[in-house]
C-alpha cells in the first residue's frame, strides 16, 4: 500500500509519509512542491509538465534527507 502524504496531486511523483518536513523541495522547486506547515509535511502541488521541471523534480527525489520524494512511474 502507497503511503502518501494528503494533498500530494495525483501522477507519478509524490511524498511518502515520512517527510521530515524539511521544506528542502518547497524552497527549491516552490512550484511543483508545497508544505504544509501546520501538519508537518511537503507535497507534490504539481506533477512536472516539461523537461526542466522533470529535472528538477528527479533532483529534489535524489536530494531529499529522508528518502520521501517517490517516482511512482
């Protein structure tokens, strides 16, 4: 079963439950991830629509500290 934080958009990319809610993705790509502070996790807000935001949401996966970006594919 998929463990997927709420308010993740449908589509390939989304954030596991264990975000750590350290805003790494919503400050670097702002607009393909958001945070919701009051719960304490980021999201996916948009799914990537060209090629740059493909990069930069394969780099946020990469870069994420706990391992919660996800490529659903």
């Amino acid at each position: 079963m998929l463990q997927k934080t709420p308010q993740n958009v449908p589509g390939r990319f989304y954030v596991h439950i264990n975000c750590i809610n350290c805003s790494l993705c919503s400050e670097a790509a702002g607009n393909i991830f958001g945070c919701n502070h009051e719960e304490g996790y980021e999201y996916v807000r948009k799914q990537p629509q060209n090629a740059e935001e493909l990069e930069l949401a394969e780099e946020m996966r990469r870069l994420c500290p706990a391992n919660a970006i996800r490529d659903g594919g």
